[in-house]
C-alpha cells in the first residue's frame, strides 16, 4: 500500500499553537505526519532533515530568530522546496497586510487563533490548490 498521507511543518514559538494545531491536524483530521519546530534556529538545516518534504509548512511570522518572512526567502531560493505550499500563521493580521503576504510569496494565510470547526477545511483547500486568505 502506498502512503499519501500529506506531511506537514509547523514553525511555531507559542505552546498552545502547537498543541491546537497538532490536535486538529491528527485527531480531527487524523494525520500522522507533523512535524513542530518550537524555533527557526537553523532553520534550513532542519527542514532539509526532515524525513519528508512537507506539502504544508506553516510560519508563525512572528518567530525567532528568523521570523516567518525570513524564512518563506530561504524556502522559495532552495529549488528542492519549490512546490511546498507555505502558509503565514499569525494573529496580528490586518486585511491590508494580505496584499503584503501574496507579494512576498506566502501561498496561503491562516490567521490565529486557530479555529477548529474552520481550520480543517482550509487546510483541505490549501492540499487541493487553493490559495486561501483567512482572517477569523
């Protein structure tokens, strides 16, 4: 049997992120394959040593010591992740800022908090091509 199970990364300083966005991604949606980073402390380095390329990586914008800009320029210059799609998290959104997101590259927006009645469907859009802008 082949796994298409998609694999995901999660770059995300705060606890209570993590651990919503992990609930609703394995017990809701039932994935297995997330991984969280708590930093982006040598980011690239451990991206490339995932076990898998993640189809999604979400970027808190706010994280440290690269925050989530810093990190989208280090995904879209390295050819071998070129067609991961990489979504902004974050909770300090204004609907201005979305023309912002979508010219420096993001593929998708999920602002926070991380809703769990809409959150699924999102990130089922986003597996199936969609570019979404969402502000809760």
């Amino acid at each position: 049997m082949i796994d298409t199970q998609p694999a995901f990364l999660y770059v995300e300083d705060d606890i209570f992120s993590q651990q919503v966005l992990a609930m609703i991604l394995t017990r809701i949606m039932g994935y297995s394959k997330l991984t969280q980073f708590e930093d982006s402390k040598d980011f690239m380095e451990r991206l490339k040593a995932l076990p898998e390329k993640p189809n999604i990586i979400f970027l808190d914008i706010q994280v440290q010591p690269l925050n989530g800009y810093e990190m989208l320029k280090l995904i879209r210059s390295d050819a071998d992740f070129q067609d991961c799609k990489v979504v902004a998290v974050t909770a300090n959104i204004m609907p201005s800022d979305v023309s912002h997101l979508q010219q420096v590259g993001f593929d998708s927006l999920i602002g926070k908090p991380l809703v769990h009645k809409v959150f699924p469907e999102l990130v089922r859009k986003i597996l199936a091509g969609e570019q979404i802008w969402y502000i809760p």
